[in-house]
C-alpha cells in the first residue's frame, strides 16, 4: 500500500472537487492572474521586494500545479490535461503582460530584484521540493488549508516568469531563459512533492496501490518528471558549483588585495569592480584608497601575490582614488615623500629661529641695528645664511665673521654667513637718533634723500603691481658716495622679485630726471601674496 493514512470517502471527494475547481481555466483564474503579473512587473522594475510578495500572494498558479498533481497520482487524464491547459495559459500570460510593461518607454531597466530570479541553484529545487510538500498538505487538511498564501510567498512562480518577459523586452534573452528554468525547476518540484503527499493519503487507485503491473503504471505517469527534474537539477548544480567556486576565488581576492594595499601607509581596499574568468585566467579590476597612486611595479607585485595565493592566471587592475585622511591635527597617512619634505620644513624652521636667535644676540653691539630678513640656502655641505638689516651704518665684516662663528656653534653645521646691510637714518624733531661717529652732515645727501622717497616709493608700487592690486611695500634705502658715483640702495617687500629690466628702466629715468649720478640696486624680500 502506498497510502499510510486513508481519508474517509467525504474528505477524499471534498479534497477532490476543491482542488479539481482551481486547477482549471476561469474568468477568476485569468483576472487575478493577469493583475499579479503586473503587479509582480512593476515591483520587479521598481526593485521592491514587498510589491513582489503581493503579487505572489494573489497569484493562483500554485492550483494548477497541485490538480496535475492529484491528476497524475489518481490518474485522470481530463484533470492532467486541464490543469495543464490553466497552467500553461497562466505562462502566456503572465511572461506577455511583463514583456509589454517591460516595452514601456519610462522602465529604469534591471533591477536587483530580476537578476535574483536569473540565476537558479540546487538550493531553489530543495526549497520548492518543501514548499510543495506544504502545498500538499494544506490542499488535504482545512485546518491549515489558510498557509497556502505563505507556501504561495515561500515558492516564487509569477516573480519569475514576470522576470523573464521584462529580460526578453529589454533585449536579455540569456537572462530571460535563466528566469523560465527557475520556474521550471519550481514547478517540477511542486508537482513531485504534491504528488508524494496525495499519494500518502490515500488518493492512488486502489489496483495501482497494491499491484505490481498498476504501480508499474503508476511510475511510467511520473517518470518523465523525475527524469526532467533530474537534468533540471544537474544544471542547476553545476551552476551553484560555479558560485561557488566564484565566492571562493573572489573571498581569495579580497583576502590578498586588502592585504597588500593595507601594507602602504594609508592605502585599503575599496572595492572589487570586476572579477571573471577569461582566457584561462582571472580578469579583476579593483579599486584602492590611497594618499599616492599604485605604479605599475607594484601592481604586479600584487599580482604575483594574488596568484601564489591561488588566483591562477590573474591579471589585475588596479584603480588608485587618491584619497586623504584628515584628523583634527591634521593630514592621518603621509606618503615618505611628503613625511621627508615635513621632517625638512621642520628643521629648517628650527634652525631659522636659533639663528635669529643667534644674530640678534652678536649683533645687538651694533647700535640702530634692525634684523629684517633672514633667509636659509645650501650650498654643498655648507649652510648659507642671508640676513638683511636696517642700519645707520655698514656691518663690517668683522661683525660678520663675530656673527658666522656664533651661528656655526649655534647649530652645530658649517655656516656662511652674508649680511646685506641697508643704510637708514632715523630722525627726530631734534635731529637724527643714531648718528655715524665722524661723520660730518651731508646736505646734498640729504635733500636728494628727502627728494628720492615718494619717487621711489610710487615707482616701486606700480612696477610690481600695474593694477594697484598689490604692489611693492618699500621697506628702506640708503645713498652713498662711491668716487663720483652715488649708490641708492633700496629694499622692498613684493610677491615677485623686482625684475632686473624694471631697476634699469627705473635707474635710467632717475639718472635723467633726477641726478646722472645715481646707480640703482634693489633687494626684494619676497612674501606671501596676501600676507600683511
């Protein structure tokens, strides 16, 4: 016997009508169908996941499934012939209503949602060989008979078929097939598994119960739904062997890429964009974080790690998204380059302020002495020290080998030291504040001085800057005689360096308009564009 529990004569002519009355065509069958298919479609494009559920829930393909099922156990032809009738209608319907919504001009293409249904495994047979075990058994017991709904949602037959009408509309015949095989797979699944539980309670003939040549018949009705099953499943399979192998080698990828990134300062993986196998290897394409781009010798590097790690064949590459991280102190990750360049800057900072230090202190003798600029060189392993200031009288040399001694002992390295000095007088209502010793006044020096200023300080401000945006800020100049020359010395402060052609402009129109005496040099301490 196959039957290990007999329904009553009423129950089994109850079950029989119910199931007979909605494995068939009908107006109703068609109405809701039609209204799942495009409520499934536009969940689908709209990728929700709760408006597909809806559409499972209203859709009454799950029927026909379970009259071939007690069709085929019972065997009744006309049962089989129509639920297969209802059945294959319902696939019409819902793949065309889907293939039109999916002509639609204003869809957003594939979704999510549709590539889950493309892709079937191993693992959707099982699923439907359980949910076809509970459609059974709800079909035959009223007192569960309500979960029907949920075995609709465990079991996805409309999503799928609604899947492949949008890939054959947007011109994804591949994808489209992967859908029907899922439904494939779910409908030889719930047919076989239905067909077990009828076949439990009691629904096989009686001959074909307890004869040889009746179960013979019995087996030849569902031999070639095993058989279809059976391919449906070793496809399946190879299929979920396939994603399986892809997770390994991309889990392999992943494990070896963030690894080798992570090892620069600041560098991590951002993402894996491509990963697929071609010509016998592994084509990736990937994405990194990092405060310097990747060149191609590390690329490689990173290659031979991927495949001594077991990514056989790989060919990366790799996509540098120059990236920095930022605290509240500061840049996080710095490059060598730009740590060594830091570490410099720093130095030299260092430096510079112990040599100001050092300069003021030795050069404080120098009575009107006012340090103006100071400025760092290298000149082989020797530091060199420019420093300009503003005084009533030349630094002398002695002064400046006083001063070159204190600053190599100051800092410790060889030391040249350069002091330009510019010529001032500071003066009073009295007269001037420091007055060189022995030095008699020089009224002409003074007049053409006095003459000079405005001249030189208009000049200066419009030959660095035309617009009157920014121009030169003169700081001090100084006149000397020098035999029958006077030398006009001037230092200025400008965001460029005052060009040699401008001074020799400027010298010649003071030696025509002024004094043909005068010979011209300027000192330009360079500052900040808007700097005070």
């Amino acid at each position: 016997m196959f039957s290990l529990r007999q329904l009553e004569p009423k129950q089994r002519h109850e079950i029989s009508q119910r199931v007979r009355d909605d494995a068939v065509w009908s107006y109703r069958y068609t109405m809701l169908l039609s209204v799942s298919a495009i409520i499934a479609a536009f969940g689908l494009l709209a990728n929700s996941a709760a408006v597909v559920i809806g559409a499972m829930i209203i859709a009454p393909l799950m029927g026909p499934i379970l009259g071939l099922s007690k069709g085929m156990v019972r065997g009744s032809p006309s049962l089989v012939q129509k639920s297969l009738i209802a059945e294959g209608i319902g696939v019409v319907v819902v793949v065309g209503i889907a293939f039109l919504v999916g002509l639609l001009p204003f869809t957003l293409g594939v979704s999510q949602e549709m590539l889950a249904r493309t892709a079937p495994t191993t693992f959707d047979i099982a699923i439907a060989l359980a949910s076809g075990l509970a459609a059974g058994y709800a079909s035959v017991n009223t007192k569960v008979s309500s979960t029907l709904a949920g075995v609709a949602i465990s079991v996805a037959l409309v999503p799928p078929l609604a899947s492949s009408g949008l890939m054959f509309a947007f011109g994804r015949v591949d994808l489209g097939l992967g859908a029907l095989l899922l439904w494939a797979a779910n409908f030889l699944s719930i047919q076989l598994a239905a067909s077990a539980v009828y076949a439990f309670y009691g629904f096989v003939r009686r001959e074909e119960a307890e004869e040889d040549e009746g179960r013979w018949r019995l087996a030849r009705r569902f031999a070639p739904s095993v058989i279809a099953l059976g391919l449906v499943g070793w496809f399946l399979t190879s299929t979920l062997l396939k994603l399986f192998e892809n997770h390994t080698i991309e889990l392999k990828v992943r494990d070896v890429l963030s690894a080798q990134i992570a090892k620069r300062t600041g560098g991590r993986l951002d993402s894996i964009l491509k990963l697929e196998r071609e010509n016998g290897g592994w084509s990736i394409v990937a994405s990194a974080l990092t405060p310097q781009p990747f060149d191609a010798s590390q690329v490689r590097q990173i290659e031979f790690s991927l495949r001594s790690g077991g990514v056989k064949g790989a060919n990366l590459i790799l996509r540098s998204l120059v990236s920095q991280d930022v605290g509240s102190e500061g840049r996080v990750y710095l490059t060598q380059s730009e740590v060594r360049r830091q570490e410099e800057a720093s130095r030299q900072a260092s430096d510079l302020e112990t040599i100001r230090a050092a300069l003021k202190e030795t050069l404080s003798k120098h009575e009107g002495l006012e340090l103006e600029n100071v400025e760092l060189g290298q000149d082989g392993d020797n530091t060199v020290v420019t420093a300009v200031a503003m005084v009533p009288v030349a630094v002398t040399p002695e002064e400046v080998a006083e001063a070159e001694n204190s600053l190599q002992k100051a800092i410790e390295k060889p030391t040249r030291l350069v002091i330009r000095s510019i010529t001032t007088r500071d003066a009073s209502s009295t007269g001037f504040l420091f007055q060189p010793p022995d030095e008699e006044p020089d009224e002409e020096l003074d007049n053409l001085r006095d003459r000079l200023e405005p001249i030189i300080r208009r000049r200066m401000e419009s030959a660095s800057a035309p617009d009157g945006s920014f121009g030169a800020k003169l700081q001090g100049f100084s006149l000397t005689r020098q035999d029958s020359v006077i030398a006009l010395s001037a230092s200025v402060q400008s965001p460029e360096p005052v060009s040699p052609s401008v001074v020799r402009a400027f010298e010649a129109d003071l030696r025509r308009n002024v004094d043909p005496r005068l010979r011209l040099s300027v000192a330009t301490n360079l500052v900040v564009r808007g700097s005070e």
